[in-house]
C-alpha cells in the first residue's frame, strides 16, 4: 500500500477559452485529490494564458487515483464561470517518484479548452516498517509465552543480599526473560 505525499507545481496554462466577453477573465485553480481541495491565487486580468507558479501538498495514498484541476473564472458581483477541468492520473508519479512539468488536456464535458502546466513528486513515507517492528515484537512476545518465558521485572539492586553462590552467578539483570522453570523462590515471588 501506497502513502506519501504527494506535490504539485501549477505553472500555467494557454489556450483557456475565456468565460469574460467584455474584458480578461481571473482564473483560479481548484485542486482535488479524493476529499482534499486546496485553491490556487487568483491570475488577475491574465486572461487565457494564466501563470501561478505555486506549489500544493497532498496527503495521499494509493487510494487517490487521480488529481483533479478545475478551473475557475473569478467574477465579482455574480458567481464564478467554469472554465474547464484536467484530470491527472497519479500512477505513474506513484511509480516514477516524480514526473517533470507536463501539459495536460483541459475539457469541458467533452469540448477542449486549453491546456494546463503541471509538475509532480512524490515522497514516499515508510510505514511498513514501524509495523513490521510491531509484528515482530508480537510474534516474540508470543513464542517466549508458549515457551512458558516470564519477564522479570528489575529488582531492587543491593549486592550485599546475594550469598557468595549467588553473587557468582550474578542477579538477575533488569528486564531479564527467564523460562518459568528456572525461577527461584526469590525472584518468583516479586510478580
């Protein structure tokens, strides 16, 4: 399974057909993958040929398909116009780690509409490790319980308890996992 982050770089784009009859349109950008949206800065009076140069962060997993670009004409006093929209599918970036700024389709229903400049990285995060850490440690703590193995908590460390015997084979060490069977009297009854 996929997560990481992923980057997107939203150069520009060309060739927008504009919503605005009378003067330039604004157009932004609306940025979806799966149920995160972020909204670029608003391209004032640059018309069909919009640069932003900004960049967006995503948490994303392989679950997120596609990166989704709707574009949007900014009109003061009504609501805004729907220029057109670029749907950028994610697999390769996943795969490649990154993918250099590229030209993609921009469409309104079917119609095309210009073409939008994207570039896109990738940072994988590493999860499986934690849980493979998580996995192991189970597994043993497992195994040393059908073994019969107990942990023994650190005990109080006073060298002068221990007879010459005892002293010889040394204390038992903090944290020590002893089989149950070789527990004396002394550190059994510390449980």
């Amino acid at each position: 399974m996929v997560h990481g982050t992923l980057e997107v770089l939203l150069i520009g784009a060309k060739g927008l057909e504009n919503t605005d009859y009378l003067c330039n349109m604004d157009p932004y950008a609306i940025l979806k993958c799966r149920s995160q949206e972020q909204r670029s800065s608003i391209a004032s009076g640059k018309g069909s040929s919009p640069e932003w140069n900004e960049n967006f962060v995503f948490t994303v997993s392989d679950q997120a398909t596609d990166l989704v670009i709707k574009l949007m004409d900014s009109d003061s006093g009504t609501a805004d116009d729907f220029v057109g929209e670029a749907t950028i599918p994610l697999e390769a970036v996943y795969t490649e780690g990154s993918i250099p700024p590229t030209a993609y389709n921009v469409v309104k229903g079917e119609h095309y509409c210009g073409e939008i400049k994207v570039g896109l990285s990738f940072t994988r995060e590493v999860v499986f490790i934690a849980l493979s850490r998580v996995v192991v440690f189970f597994s043993e703590l497992e195994r040393m319980e059908r073994q019969s193995w107990v942990a023994v908590p650190p005990p109080a460390w006073k060298p002068q308890q221990f007879t010459t015997a005892e002293h010889t084979a040394g204390p038992p060490c903090p944290g020590l996992l002893l089989p149950r069977h070789k527990l004396s009297r002394r550190t059994s009854n510390m449980f």
